[in-house]
C-alpha cells in the first residue's frame, strides 16, 4: 500500500493550517484517534465535545456531538478514508461509516504529522467540493477554530 500524498492543494478549494507544535507525534497520533482523549481538546472552549466513536480503519465511523455555551447539539458524523499511524488521518462527512453517501457532504479532512526534532509539523488541510463551501467554511472561521484546537490540542497533552 502505498504512503504517498494524492491530493494537491488548490488555494480555490482547500484551506490550510500549518503549524510546528512542541508535542511528539506519536502522542499527537494518541489524542487524534482516542475517543477519552479527544472530547478534552476538539473544540474552541467554551464549545465542548459530549461524544465522541472512533473507529479507526477505513470506513469506519468518525462521529462527534459538539455542545454550544447556550446547550444546543450538533452532531457530526463521517468515516475515515486512510489511517497512517502517526503520519496520517483522512476523514470525510461526505460518506457514512461503509463507505456510504451522506445526504450533505461539507468537506474532507487530511491530518498530516511529521517528526520535527523532538516536535510535529502539524498540518490540516480542509478539501471542499467548491469554492463556495470553502468560502463558507471560512467565513465560519476556520482559521481560527482549527488554530485554537490545536493549541488547546498541546496544552492538554502537556498536562496528561
């Protein structure tokens, strides 16, 4: 099986978030793909995570409940189309668990993780079908929700 990217960023299409995080990869790899773990850090407090199921293998369910300030749910389901121990993730919602087609499909989500001395080069990448739910996406802040996660994402893993 081969390990090599397929994908191209398309500035269009995709949004980008790169960051040098002082957090081995293996223990990044460990919070990405543990449920226990996962609730802590995967939303901007004060938002929180109620629930989380991994089932981490190709097809298999990603789905997370995220809880407003104000109490009100929304929950997120999809599957993971690659699993690359600590080097890789790449989930969707635009297919089910099995592989199968949602109803209404955002975007897909390629995690990538490479050592970095003693640290990750953390790298998120948000593929959208056109530049309208890119656009969407940003403008619903994905700079710096996805920014903040992962520095709420370093600091829980710091005090595990």
């Amino acid at each position: 099986m081969s390990t090599s990217p397929v994908w191209t960023i398309d500035p269009k299409l995709d949004l980008v978030l790169e960051r040098e995080i002082d957090v081995p990869p293996a223990l990044v790899w460990k919070v990405w793909t543990q449920p226990e773990h996962l609730k802590h850090w995967f939303v901007p407090k004060p938002w929180s995570v109620t629930d989380c199921e991994i089932d981490l293998r190709p097809g298999g369910i990603f789905r997370t409940t995220m809880r407003s300030p104000e109490g009100q749910e929304f929950p997120n389901v999809g599957c993971y189309l690659e699993i690359v121990p600590q080097q890789r993730l790449v989930f969707t919602d635009a297919l089910l668990p099995g592989f199968r087609p949602s109803e209404k499909p955002f975007f897909t989500a390629i995690l990538t993780l490479a050592p970095n001395g003693s640290g990750t080069r953390y790298t998120a990448i948000a593929i959208h079908r056109d530049e309208a739910g890119r656009k969407e996406h940003e403008d619903m802040g994905f700079e710096h929700g996805w920014g903040t996660v992962v520095t709420q994402m370093v600091d829980y893993i710091k005090a595990m």
